[in-house]
C-alpha cells in the first residue's frame, strides 16, 4: 500500500505591494545614475572614499523623496549631489590646512570605466593627479564650476541652476577657476605612448640607482610630493630641483630594494607605479609631463588614501 502523502502545491510568492515596486524601481533608476554621480562627487573632493560616502548620502534623499516629486532625476541627482560635495569642501578645506605634509588627492584605476571614458588627452587630464591637486586652490563653487562646465558640459546657466546663482556669476566663477589654474605650474599633455616609455625608463634609472639617467628625465624644477598622512613615513615638504628630486627618488628606491615589488598599471588616465610589500599596497606614483621632461612626481603613501584602488585591484584579480 502506498503511503507516501500527496504533496502540498508550492505556494507562489506574496505579490509586491505598490510601495515595494516603486521602491524596488527607485532603487533601479539610482543605480543607473551612481557611476556618473561617483565620477563627479570625485572629481569634486579628489577622494573616493568621501565620494562613495557622498554619493550614498545623495541616495538616501533620493529615497526620501515623494513618487512624482522629482520630474528630472538626474539634474536632481546632481544638483543634490553637488551641494552635499560642497559642504564637505567647505570643511575639508580647514582639514586639509592642518594636514601632515603635502595632500594628494586619492588614484583611481580608470582604465576599468570607473571615472567615465579616458579616450582623448582632455578627459585624461580632468582626472590626473596633478590637476587634482591644483584643483585645491580653488574655493568649492569654483571647483563645482569648472568641474560642470568641462567634465560635464553643462552650459553655463545650468551651472548657475545647480549652484543656485545668476548665470553672470557661473561665468564669473569659471573665468576665475581658469585664472587660478593657468597661475599653477605649467603642464604639457604628451601621447600616451610617450608616457608609457618614460616611465618605463624613469623605473630603470631609479631601480639602477642612476642618478645621470634619472636627472636626464626631470626637468630643471622638477618637484616631488609625498603624501604619508602621518600614518607611514614621508618627505614633510616638497623636494624641489633635478638633483634635489633625483638624489630622493633613489634613496626611496634603495630602502625598498629586494623587499618592493613594481607594477604599473593605469589610474587617474595614466600609467603610475605601485609597490607591493607582500599582497600589501604600500605606494602609488604618478609623474607630470612638461616640455623639458618629467615635472612632478606624486608618491601615495597614506594607506587609507591607497584603500580604494587596493579594493579595485582586488576586485580586478578576482574577477579576472
């Protein structure tokens, strides 16, 4: 006699509410926004971490909006988005005075998509660490102004919608974002090729200890950063001067000889050198551009500041 008991039909899932969907799409629309919210809030602080800690402030009013009450998502996005990164510049900006040592903004592998496209000089330029840093001259709305107008296209009027002023004073705030940049050192954008072989000449010279062959790279007022954050050692004061710069960058490359190893790969639209000790990533470098050779040098050391590209590498090994 059989005695197996009939199975019970599986019951189908309780339909959604009204409130569940409508959160559930929300969330979907968000989504679709968040790597061009994180390439700006970036832009903005030159801090992925405090651009994810932004961008996921921006989600949370986002999610406390009413249904209808947003009738062009992502003109709000940005707008919201824009004004919490300047709140945050406001106060990072009396921070970062007291910051041990030079500040350096945080890199970024892009090669992966992560800031937006990098396929012609000006869209790698708006993402280097060089003008990253030159960005902080500038005070917040004339950041948010020339990030806008030249990473984003936006027209000036919208500019002026997004900061909550007149359409005069956007262009005012452009004009002189502009001035304050073009007063930094000089820059000179080569092909990406050119940077490439340099560095690869640049990283034989160091590891040869070949103060000639490195002097014969730096241009006469080359200048190098250090970024330590106090937490790992690190020069406290710009070095300034080919030899000054090339009797340090060999003095770093000795101390790590035989314990370091290299890598380069791209961030912030250009090849930089990492340092691995172990599966730690204990530096990044990058190196600027001028008509007489190489004319800064810009070494992460700060291991929080490393935090995120050591994320995204990770993520790359893992999913490669």
């Amino acid at each position: 006699m059989d005695t197996a008991q009939p199975t019970a039909p599986s019951q189908p899932a309780p339909p959604q509410s009204v409130e569940q969907a409508r959160s559930v799409e929300r969330a979907r629309e968000f989504e679709a926004q968040r790597p061009r919210l994180f390439s700006l809030a970036y832009r903005l602080l030159g801090s992925a971490a405090e651009a994810e800690d932004a961008v996921q402030d921006t989600y949370l009013r986002w999610h406390g909006t009413l249904p209808g009450q947003v009738a062009a998502p992502g003109p709000w996005l940005a707008k919201v988005l824009t004004n919490l990164c300047l709140n945050r510049l406001t106060s990072a900006r009396a921070h970062r005075e007291e910051y041990p040592g030079p500040w350096l903004p945080e890199p970024v592998r892009t090669d992966t998509g992560a800031l937006g496209p990098m396929e012609t000089a000006e869209q790698r330029d708006s993402v280097s660490l060089a003008v990253l840093a030159m960005m902080e001259r500038l005070t917040p709305p004339e950041r948010a102004a020339v990030v806008l107008r030249d990473a984003f296209d936006y027209s000036h009027r919208e500019v002026a919608g997004v900061l909550g002023c007149s359409e005069a004073n956007a262009r005012q705030l452009y004009r002189r974002a502009g001035q304050h940049l073009a007063d930094g050192r000089p820059r000179f954008t080569s092909p990406p090729g050119t940077v490439d072989e340099l560095v690869g000449r640049f990283l034989t010279a160091a590891a040869q200890g070949s103060m000639a062959q490195l002097e014969s790279l730096l241009a006469d007022q080359a200048v190098a950063w250090s970024d330590g954050g106090g937490r790992v050692s690190a020069a406290r004061r710009p070095v300034v001067g080919r030899e000054k710069v090339a009797r340090f960058l060999t003095g770093l490359f000795a101390r790590w000889a035989g314990g370091l190893r290299i890598e380069v790969v791209e961030a912030n639209g250009s090849p930089v050198v990492l340092g691995w000790e172990g599966a730690e990533l204990v530096s990044c470098g990058a190196v600027e551009l001028g008509v007489d050779g190489i004319t800064g040098i810009q070494i992460m050391r700060n291991p929080d500041k490393l935090a995120f590209l050591a994320h995204q590498l990770r993520e790359l090994s893992q999913n490669g």
